[in-house]
C-alpha cells in the first residue's frame, strides 16, 4: 500500500479513503460536504495611502490604542510572484526567488501602513510549527537572525509583532483591559502542539491576563473548502482533542464538469461510491477558534475574519495553491504609542 501512496503521491493524488481494505469501516463516520458549502470569503480589503492592501478584523477600529492587520498580496514592489505586467506584489517574506531589499521595502510599507510610519519595529520569528512563544521587545526587531517560535507576545507600545503565513493560520489576541498583545502562527502541526491555547496561558501567567478580557482575530489561511489531508492528520487530532472529529469533512473537490452535467455521470453504484472522492479535509480555523475558546475566551470576543488562501489567490499568496512557489503575508499586532 505504501508504494501506491508513493505513486500517487508522485502524480500529485491523495489516495481515496475508500483504499481502505474492504470490511474495514471506521467507526464513526464523518460529516460529508461539498467545497463550497465550507469556504469563507474575505472581506474587502482597505487599501492604505502607500498601495498596501489589508484585511482588519471587524469591529478592532473602536480599540484606539491598538495596531492589527492581516496583509494581502496587493501592493508593495515584488516581482517574484506575479507576471511581468502585473504590478507589484507585498510579499514579506525573505524566500528564495525574491529579492531581500525589495521583502525590507514591502516590510516598511506595512509597518506604514498600520501604524503610520514606516520606522515601527517589526519583529518576526523564523517559524518552526511549534508551541515555542517569545517574549518580545523593541531589542528583538530587526535581528538579521530572528528567534525560533510560533507565537510572539509583548506589552510594550511601539512595536509590531508578525507571524508570518501562506496557507497556516494567523490568530491575534489582546488583552483590552492590561494592555497585552500576542499573534500566533498555526499550522496543522502548530495547531496540534496547541500553539495557542499555550499562548494565551502564557498570557496569563507572564502578564496577569484574564480571559474574559481577551479579544481575538483567526486571519485568512487555507480553508476548510481546500485543504486536504492524509489520515495522519486526523489522527494526530485525534491524539490531542476530545473534539477532533467535529474539525474534519468528507469532501467531494468540485469538479466543474460533474457539477454542471450530472447526469453523465449518474452510476448503479450505491451513493458515496462514485470514483472521486471523497477526501478528508481540516478546518484549521474552526480548530483554533476552539483552543482560544479552551483557554476561556468568550465566542463572542473571537472575530473570523473569512476568506480562504488557496481559493481567492488573486487576494493571497498560497503555499499549496502555488505548489510551493509563493510569497508570505504578515499578520501583525502593537500597542500603539501615546
Ligand atoms: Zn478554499
């Protein structure tokens, strides 16, 4: 079996649960749907004075003292991604086929257009899809070597804290009544690992935060609708959460052609046993929304802000949607000074 995997790995496949050996069934069975009863379209984007286009989390205005932002592709000077006539593109993050002066420039004009001046700090984090948090200060923007983490914490004005991401999930946390920040990077693995219901206890024990007085923000990533995984995904939820099975969808992917003439395709076969699909796919967004729920965040204080990496790539960059070749958005969060 595994050579088939491999096979169909190779051919850019994942191999259909029905390769399960017949009489094996799994004991529960999981929710089915369609992929686009599961995606979550994003709000329209507010387009900065510099070009930059950014997402913000609805009803985060009213907070003054506050920074946020989740970027988008649009804006900024690189042309790594994007075709020739296209115009630039605000990838942030220093990948391989772009330009590191130009990744600094599109930094400056983020910072700039969150906070107003394009001199705030950023401090980033070399992502290892983990639990690890740091603890950051204006000492930490800026390192040409960033610290390890997933999850960047700080009650000092004056700095912007970013996770970066194309597919994983961006959360941000703030504490309205001490005045803490956090942003979080969450991966499946990260997810797993509880990247941020440990942030928020760190919240918690560190600074004095209470729960009730958070409010957080899960920002664009790969949805529900697209991302598929392997079985060693819901198992490694299912290791973890009492819950896991509710994150998980049998999902038939679209196909174009079935939808529009589905008569063509009508068998004898007994329903779900048509050949494509169904394949398994976790709703990352809906995992974290529950870990910050866990940790005694109030639902109503957790903002989705929608839209989904993979599917609206005019508007994100995406890992998976690019086979690899993409770009990164910043997800960031400050105290603004007084
Ligand atoms: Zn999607």
């Amino acid at each position: 079996m595994q050579g088939l995997d491999s096979l169909f790995a190779h051919a850019g496949l994942v191999r259909s649960r029905r390769g399960t050996p017949a009489g094996i069934t799994r004991e529960l069975r999981l929710e089915r749907a369609m992929p686009q009863e599961l995606t979550q379209t994003a709000p329209e984007p507010r387009v900065a004075a510099n070009g930059v286009e950014w997402l913000a989390a609805p009803g985060w205005n009213r907070m003054q003292w506050l920074w946020h932002g989740f970027s988008t592709r649009r804006g900024g000077g690189s042309r790594a991604y994007c075709s020739e006539d296209a115009p630039g593109e605000l990838n942030l993050g220093f990948t391989a086929s772009d330009d590191r002066a130009v990744v600094e420039h599109n930094r400056r004009l983020l910072a700039e257009a969150i906070t107003g001046s394009a001199e705030t700090p950023l401090v980033t984090l070399k992502h290892v899809h983990s639990n690890v948090l740091v603890r950051a200060g204006a000492a930490d923007a800026g390192l040409s070597v960033p610290h390890k983490g997933d999850g960047l914490v700080t009650d000092q004005p004056g700095l912007l804290l970013a996770v970066q991401t194309a597919d994983c999930i961006p959360v941000l946390v703030a504490d309205t009544k001490r005045r803490v920040v956090a942003a979080f990077h969450a991966g499946w693995r990260g997810t797993v690992k509880r990247i941020v219901e440990t942030g928020v206890g760190r919240m918690r024990l560190e600074f004095g935060c209470r729960p009730e007085d958070l409010v957080a923000a899960i920002g664009p990533g790969i949805g529900a609708c697209c991302y598929s995984v392997g079985d060693e995904v819901l198992s490694a939820f299912e290791s973890q959460f009492a819950y896991a099975r509710e994150l998980f969808r049998e999902v038939y992917d679209s196909d174009p052609v079935r939808i529009r003439y589905p008569m063509l395709f009508l068998t004898q076969r007994a329903p779900g046993h048509s050949p494509i699909g169904p394949n398994l796919h976790v709703d990352l967004t809906e995992a974290n929304r529950r870990q910050l729920l866990d940790a005694g965040v109030k639902a109503a204080a957790i903002r989705v802000v929608g839209g989904c990496t993979s599917c609206q790539r005019e508007l994100f960059f995406s890992h998976r949607g690019s086979q690899g070749f993409a770009g990164r958005m910043m997800s960031v969060i400050g105290i603004r000074v007084r």
